[in-house]
C-alpha cells in the first residue's frame, strides 16, 4: 500500500495529477494535498475526484492510470 497526493495546481490541461509518495516528480509539499493509503492508483484517483472534477494519474508513478 502506498500513500497517495493530489496537486492542488491544475496541469496546462486542467486536470489535477495524483502521485504516490515515492513519485521522483513529487511537487513542493505546500501543493499537495493528503489523499489517504491506498492499494493501487484506481482508489486514489477516485478519492481526488471528490476535490477536483478532472484528475491524472502521474506519468512516471502512476503510469496505469495515466491518460496515455
């Protein structure tokens, strides 16, 4: 299980990316915010659509639910 964040600063796109805690592109700590500890990225993606209407998962931790 893994801990997983939120960017509070949308992407160009609009969409806000979700990182596990060990992401290497992690963002500065004052943007993220807490989503909880989850089993895979699907859960925590779920979590920050309850913040934000459109969400990613990161490219480089959360490839599996990237939007390719």
């Amino acid at each position: 299980m893994d801990s997983y964040y939120v960017n509070r600063n949308p992407q160009r796109n609009g969409e806000h990316e979700v990182h596990r805690s060990i992401c290497s592109h992690l963002p500065s700590k004052e943007n993220l915010i807490p989503l909880g500890t989850f089993t895979d990225c699907v859960d925590a993606i779920i979590a920050a659509k309850k913040l934000f209407p459109t969400v990613d998962g990161c490219m480089y931790c959360c490839y599996e639910c990237h939007h390719h």
